[in-house]
C-alpha cells in the first residue's frame, strides 16, 4: 500500500463488482501530489477505478474521500478535478473553441475568453481552434480535450490512457505540460497500459493487475521487480548445439534447451547481462545469431509474475 | 442551465430527425382535410376519437416527442459525453430540467402547428376549440417528454420501449380498459381539452379535469424526480 502524508486522495478497501464479475478487489492506497501513475495491462480495472476515484461510479465496497470529502454525488468538489476519459467525449458540431468554452461555462469559470485562450495555448491548439472538431485528428482531439479538461485550473487531472492518438511530438510537448503542471502541486492521476510511457512520467506508481493492487511505489523498485523476474528468450542462429554448450556457462543464464525446429529458448534472470553476454559468446564462436527475441515480454506476462511473485 | 439547454438543442437539431417531425406532424392536418372533404363528413365525437385522441394525441405527439426526448441523454450515455456534464459542479436538477426544457421547445413547435392547423380545418377557425385542442396537445408534449426523457436515461433502447408504450399502453389498453385512462398522459390531454371548451365537446368517459391536471403534474414532477435520481446515482460511462 502507498502512504501519502497528507493524501489528496484516500482510496480506502474499495472494490467493485459487475454481477459475478470482480473489477477492483480491496484495493486500498493514497495518491499525494505530483505524477502517479496507474499502471496496468487492459482490462486489469485501471478505467474503474478511476471512474470511482472521479466519482463517475460507484464503489461496491469501500470508499474513496479527495480533499477528505466523499467524490460520488459531490458537484461542488468536481470544480476541483479535471477528468480525461479515455474515450473522445467531444462534440462533433463544435469547434475545439466551443468546446473548451462550453466546459468552461459548465465549470463556472469567471474571465472565461482568458482561461479558454491559456488552455489553449498550453495544449498548443490555437492555430486549429476554430475548425470543427469532427476536423480534427485523433491526435489533435486528445488536445483540445486536454484544454478542456484544464481549462477551469484543476487541482486535481484524472487522466486515462491520455497518449493514445498522440504523434510523437505530441507525446513530448503532452509530457513536458505534465510536468509543469505537477512542478506546480497539482496532483495528476495517469492511466496507462505502457510501462515506458509511466516510467517516463510518474513519481509513483500503483501496479494494478486483475482489479488487485499488485505493487506500489517508486518506479524504480517497481522496475526492480520486474527486471529480477524470469525471461524466456528464442535465439535462432546457423549452430544452435554448440552455441548452446556455451550460452549454458554464461552466469546470466539458468537453462537453456532447444526446439524441436532448432531454436534455442534461454531462460535467465538477467536479461540486461544477456544482452551483453550472448552478442559477445557468439562472435567469439564465429556463430551468426539470425533472431533474438523475448517469447514473454507482454506486460500480461510481467504483470502475472509480479502478482504470482 | 443555458449551457445545457443549449447543447441539448444543437444535439437535438439534426436535419433528417427534424424532417421526420415536420412529416409526422403533418398528418394530423392532412387527415382532417380529407375527413371533411369525404361525402359523409364525421361527427365531432368521432372526430376527436379518431383524429384527436387516438392520431394526435395518441401517436403522432408521443412519436415526436420520443424521437427528441429519447435521445436528449440516451445519446450522451451512448457516445460517452455524458460525463462532461455530470462532472460539472451543479447540481444535477440543473442538468435534467434543460434538458426536458429543451425537448419540450424542439418538439412543441411542431405539435402546435399540427393541433393548430387541425383544429382550425375542422372546426372552422373556432377560437376557443383551437385554444382547446393546441393547449392540451401541448400539455401532452410536456408529459411525454418528461416521460421519455427518464427512459433514456434509464435504457439504451428507449426508442424501442417507448414504441412499444405508444402502441400498446396509449394505442392499444388505453382505448379499451377504462382504468388505463387514469394512467393514459393521452387521455389527461383529451380530458383537458374538454375541460377547456364543454361547449365542443361532448362528456365522454376521460378522467375529470381536475384529476387529469393533478395527475398531469404528478407524472411531469414525478418523472423530472426520476430523472435527477437516476442523474445522481447511475454510473456515468
């Protein structure tokens, strides 16, 4: 469980259940200021929870509290929080101007012309603020929901797999906002089934796997974990059998056997050696590797040996 | 409120949804038009059964009405945009009563020009008898909005459920099981109408006027009610 001093969000043995279907099972942790990543691979419950922590669901068990009040059926807290689904909740019809506008009003914003041109310019929208929304690329949609979702200075952003559609120059000038944005004590909530995408982010993070908290905390430690679990790793090369003899002496490997179609599947602990080992094992014995590949490295598979672990 | 009453008539505002209104609300007029011009013209009874009651009042409005009010949340529950709305920090009453305002002002334009144009074909520009007839059938949009309004929060198939109350609950049961009219919004229409102009219309078996207008309210505050309950406690997707 991560502990915050003084959390602005307390999520307290919350569980959620559809019918006979278990989403979130007592997952309890804070959320304190700056970037928290809420990690996990699809399906794993990241989305419901948010929703409860966005007061957008209920909860079955549990409760959750940000700023110490009740989130579910508490309009005047949500002046505070600024929520980014994950899905283009936007209004073909409108402009990206409108838009923004529109939730601003909603929002209660005053000098509303003045907010609506800052959260534009943040999101760097302000050449394409007139056309359409339909008009717009996914990308470009992602944005102008983004200057939505800050428009009314939120001091809280929930945000949902906010990369995905996002070009890579997005992406950067997306993370560069993000961190302006927790340098000035916002707290910011971030969904993501990209481990890369977190690692580059957030200060914390919460691993969520089969609607349980499987881990918390500082990435590095998280990453630890996962760099100290297992690989299977397929070599193809032109002599498996005598580069099997040696892969076998190589101390970043704990077995190794071959496939029926001659491939090599090396199972070791230490991938990042393995990678420097077997390059180097292989020149020496004039052996050509054609194909190295990891055989488990979906983040299902990361994440089920955290949970079994 | 003006943001969300607003919205609710851009949404609202499609081109082949208001030509599907401007059709169906023009048949009341063109069926009295053909009724008076026939060899054996109807008497007022059974003018108002077939015309006002069962046409006007028991399909034409409630179908209107329904492809508006129906979509009014179903639409935002469907394409996600829902949460924009409930997450804003009013009060949810502020969210439901645009809302239903708003589908009340796309959709009664229309069934007043409809019970307008009616009323004066058949009743030969009789003041009082067109007051009665465009007064009630606007009531009737007013109650079936808010009907309507609350199913498409509650399901994703409204539109359906809805044809099916038309048909069967306001056409079929209605028209038969006396009882029914005390639950039947056409026939709270039909009953203000004659308690509008008794001189026109004859007495016939509708719920009295002042339980039709006591009920009228119920189920316009009971359904507005329903509403903001199911706005504050549903999981928004």
């Amino acid at each position: 469980m991560s502990t915050v001093s003084t959390p602005v969000i307390r999520v307290d043995g919350v569980s959620r259940w559809f019918g006979s279907v278990v989403a979130v099972s007592d997952v309890t942790f804070d959320i304190g200021p700056g970037i928290t990543g809420l990690l996990g691979p699809n399906g794993a419950g990241k989305t419901t929870l948010l929703r409860m922590m966005t007061g957008l669901a209920a909860t079955s068990s549990g409760k959750i509290t940000v700023f110490g009040q009740h989130v579910r059926d508490n309009p005047p807290l949500y002046r505070r929080l600024g929520v980014m689904s994950e899905h283009e909740t936007v209004y073909g019809f409108m402009t990206g101007r409108e838009f923004v506008s529109m939730m601003g009003r909603l929002r209660g914003v005053e000098l509303l012309d003045n907010a609506v041109d800052h959260a534009i310019e943040l999101v760097d929208m302000a050449d394409a603020q007139h056309r359409p929304l339909d008009t717009y690329s996914r990308g470009m949609r992602q944005r102008m929901r983004l200057a939505a979702t800050l428009v009314h200075g939120p001091d809280i952003l929930f945000l949902d797999e906010p990369l995905n559609g996002a070009d890579p120059r997005q992406r950067v000038h997306f993370k560069r906002l993000l961190q302006q944005l927790a340098a000035a004590g916002k707290t910011i909530v971030l969904s993501s089934h990209i481990l890369e995408e977190v690692e580059e982010l957030a200060e914390t993070v919460l691993l969520i796997v089969n609607g349980k908290l499987a881990a918390s905390g500082g990435f590095r430690a998280i990453r630890a974990a996962l760099n100290q679990r297992p690989y299977h790793v397929r070599v193809v090369c032109d002599d498996p059998r005598r580069l099997a003899a040696g892969i076998v002496r190589l101390p970043s490997v704990d077995a190794v056997h071959m496939d029926p179609d001659g491939a090599l599947v090396v199972l070791s602990r230490n991938v990042t050696d393995l990678q420097v080992e077997l390059p180097r094992l292989a020149q020496a014995a004039a052996i050509r590797l054609r194909r190295v590949e990891p055989m488990d490295d979906s983040l299902e598979s990361v994440f089920g040996y955290l949970v079994e672990g | 409120m003006g943001e969300v009453y607003r919205l609710t008539l851009r949404q609202l505002s499609g081109r082949w949804r208001l030509i599907m209104m401007t059709l169906l609300s023009s048949l009341p007029v063109i069926v009295a038009v053909l009724m008076l011009r026939s060899s054996s013209a109807p008497s007022v009874w059974e003018f108002e059964s077939a015309v006002l009651s069962a046409m006007l009042n028991g399909a034409i409005a409630p179908l209107v009405v329904l492809a508006i009010s129906a979509a009014a949340f179903s639409n935002e529950v469907e394409d996600r945009t829902l949460a924009n709305l409930t997450l804003a920090p009013i009060p949810r009453w502020k969210i439901a009563v645009p809302k239903l305002l708003a589908t009340i002002s796309l959709a009664a334009p229309f069934i007043a020009v409809s019970a307008f144009l009616t009323a004066h074909v058949a009743f030969l520009g009789d003041t009082q008898a067109t007051i009665a007839i465009t007064v009630s059938s606007m009531v009737g949009v007013a109650l079936y909005a808010s009907a309507f309004v609350w199913l498409g929060l509650v399901t994703t198939q409204a539109i359906g459920i809805g044809l099916l109350y038309i048909v069967l609950w306001e056409g079929f049961f209605s028209g038969f099981v006396s009882g029914v009219r005390l639950l039947s919004i056409r026939h709270y229409a039909i009953a203000l109408m004659h308690g509008l102009d008794e001189r026109r219309f004859a007495p016939v078996s509708h719920p009295p006027l002042a339980i039709a207008i006591g009920l009228s309210v119920l189920v316009l505050g009971g359904f507005l009610l329903l509403a903001i309950r199911r706005l504050r406690r549903m999981d928004v997707p």
